[in-house]
C-alpha cells in the first residue's frame, strides 16, 4: 500500500471578481543589453601622384648596354658575348624604362575606418505598476503599458476556498 502525500492544498472552489483600482506608484523595470556603437577613425595620408612614362630613356639603354655587355665579357670561351650581352642589356634597359613610372607629386586624402565598441544600455522592460483598490487594499503587478499615478485599471482578484 502507498500513501501519496500533497504538499499543495487542493481548494475545491474559486471566486473571481474585478475590482476598480487607482494606481499609486509606477516603477520602471530596467534590462541591461549590449549595443554596438559604430565610430569612424580619420586620419590624413599622403598619397603619391605618378604618371606612366611610355618614353624610352637614352641614360636606361645605355645603363643597360654597359651592364649587359660587362656579363657577356665574362662567360669564358664566347668571342662575341661582349656584343650580345650589350644588344640584350639594352633592350632590357628600354623595356624597364617605358614600363616605369615617373613621380610627379603627392596629394593629402583623409581615409577613414569604421569601428564598433560596445557599450551597455538600459532599455524599459516594463513596469511595476502599485496600486490601491476601494477596500485600500495594496498591490502591485507588471505591465507593458506605463500607466500614470491616479490611472484608474481594473483588477481580477480571484480567491480560492477550501
């Protein structure tokens, strides 16, 4: 045999009414949350200003002539790789010289970047709203809605009897 014990009261009836209630204090509820503020960090930087130089520059082919034929001088048994090395040394040096680009000044330009921090904000939740009925009887309940003192809301009080 069980024996099953409650520790809850079992009331066999119940009595809703409604009262009129006037409210006596309102109390905001608070909800601390995370918020992401965006702000821009700014600086100035100097930007170079070029031009394509699509000339072909006499000192570059020279340069290159020099050097190309100083390493054709310098592979052993080749009779002619002064002249080779210079023909294709200053090739090189013209290619090099049309492909460049020349400096012709600079400029300022703000860039900027965006970035978060996070800070904590306080948001209304809800509210506490206390009240008082007709029998002064005290209260308080939770609501969406901000009432203001001396609101008049209906209440549902429901009573249980044993």
């Amino acid at each position: 045999m069980f024996l099953i014990l409650s520790l809850f009261p079992h009331y066999s009836k119940s009595n809703t009414n409604y009262t009129l209630s006037t409210v006596t204090k309102v109390e905001p509820i608070f909800l601390s949350v995370k918020k992401n503020q965006p702000y821009e960090i700014c600086k100035s930087v100097t930007v170079p200003i070029t031009e394509n130089n699509n000339k072909v520059s006499p000192g570059d082919v020279v340069k290159g002539g020099i050097i190309g034929g100083i390493i054709g001088n310098n592979i052993p048994g080749e009779k002619n790789g002064g002249k080779i090395g210079a023909f294709i040394g200053a090739i090189i040096g013209a290619e090099k010289s049309k492909n460049s680009e020349k400096l012709i000044g600079s400029r300022e330009e703000k860039h900027c970047l965006t970035e978060f921090s996070t800070k904590d904000q306080l948001i209304i939740k809800g509210y506490n709203i206390h009240y008082k009925d007709m029998n002064n009887n005290t209260g308080s309940i939770e609501s969406l809605k901000p009432y203001k003192i001396g609101d008049k809301i209906e209440i549902i009080v429901t009573t249980y009897l044993e």
